[in-house]
C-alpha cells in the first residue's frame, strides 16, 4: 500500500502542476 499512496502523491502533484501551468497559459 505504501507504493499505492506514493503514485497517488505523485500523480497529484502532477496534476497540480499541470493545471498550474494551464492556468498560467489562460492568464497569457
């Protein structure tokens, strides 16, 4: 389960730093 909950944080922080950048793209 410990490798579960480390792509799960992983995948999160991916996701926010994608929509992150997404965002910043709009605001261009």
């Amino acid at each position: 389960t410990a490798v579960l909950i480390e792509q799960y944080r992983f995948s999160a922080y991916w996701l926010r730093s994608k929509c992150s950048i997404c965002s910043y793209q709009l605001n261009l």
